[in-house]
C-alpha cells in the first residue's frame, strides 16, 4: 500500500498539487480524467466545482462534494512513477480453485477450496 494523501491545493483549471502522508509532492493535469468522461465527472468538468476537492482523511485520497475520488494508489503512482505492484493484488484478489482430494476405496469424493 502507497502513501495516502495528506493535502491537496488547486493550482489552475484541472491541475491538483498533491500532498503525501511520506512528504511526497507532486502536480497532476485531471483534464483527461475528466473533461468529456460523462457520468459521475460531469460536474467536475466546470472548473469552479472542481476546485471545490479536498482530502477525504478516512480514504486518503481526494475527493469532491459529489463524493467521486480517486484510487490513492493510482495518485501516488502518476506522482512518482512507480507502478502498482500487480502481484501484491494478485494474492489479495487470488482467485479460490477447486482441488480434488485422493479418493479412498469406498468413500465419496470431496472438494476442498485453496487459495493457493
């Protein structure tokens, strides 16, 4: 798990400077992400209502009074340039398998479930 989101200022139309818990600081265009996307983005695209985003302190991350955020792990990524490892949500998302256990003469066959 990344750093979470500390402050957040609003430095012009759709740019955000962020703030994170490990002192980390950095710049990110939101225009993209945004502008055009529909939806739940629709508001964000007048630039008053989207200067209206704060530090949501429980999710660590930022977030707009029509309560659309953004993942902090993907934030601090764009910040930094550090990828997300993908094998630490490997084993948190692992799918369950079915494994057969050796059947004895006589008995029924049962199924267990494994992560792993």
């Amino acid at each position: 798990m990344f750093p979470r989101v500390k402050q957040v200022h609003h430095l012009e139309e759709y740019r955000l400077e962020l703030v994170f818990t490990d002192g980390t600081t950095g710049e990110l265009d939101f225009k993209e992400r945004v502008v055009g996307r529909g939806g739940v983005f629709t508001p964000l695209q007048d630039v008053d209502f989207f200067k209206q985003v704060r530090v949501d302190p429980e999710a660590g991350t930022i977030v707009w009074p029509n309560e659309v955020d953004f993942c902090p792990d993907v934030l601090y990524s764009l910040v930094t340039g550090k990828p997300i490892r993908a094998e630490r949500r490997a084993r948190v998302h692992e799918p369950l398998t079915l494994t057969r256990r050796p059947r004895r003469a006589g008995t029924r066959q049962s199924a267990r479930v494994s992560t792993g």
